[in-house]
C-alpha cells in the first residue's frame, strides 16, 4: 500500500491509502515553510518558492487554484528549473 495515513477512534482503526485521497487531501495546508525572504533575483520565496501574489492570494485560492500552485512549485523546485518568477 502506498504511503497514507490510520486514525482510530472507539477501538475503531481506519486506514486510507494515498490513493483514496484528492491531491490537496495529500499536501499540507500551506507550502509556508516558515522561511519568509523573498529573493531578489528570482522573485521566490526562498522557503517555499511562491511568489507575492501566490503568496497573498493563497488563503483566497479555491482546491483547483491551489493544487495549480501546487505544481507550480513542484516544477520550480525540479533540478536545473528556472527560478525567476
């Protein structure tokens, strides 16, 4: 089984793969990473890589525009990937 997480409550253990959930079920709340500078060269985050506007937008953002950042990041954060905002 992919990697997931259990709860149990009353005696009662659930288990839910990686699979069964939706992709901002999968991630942390905020890509905030508590490394708050923004480079003046790439205009990034250099904690979590977002820029301003993702950054002010983010407790605004719906599921889709988030998981949007979301990949986003994953590609900034790709070897060799482009830094500049």
């Amino acid at each position: 089984m992919a990697a997931g997480f259990s709860y149990g409550r009353g005696g009662m253990q659930v288990t839910v793969s990686a699979e069964q959930l939706t992709p901002s079920q999968q991630r942390p709340a905020s890509p905030c990473v508590g490394v708050c500078r923004i480079e003046q060269a790439s205009g990034l985050c250099a904690g979590c890589l977002r820029t301003l506007d993702e950054i002010a937008a983010w407790s605004k953002l719906d599921e889709t525009g988030r998981e949007r950042v979301w990949v986003q990041l994953d590609e900034r954060r790709l070897p060799g990937a482009r830094r500049a905002a």
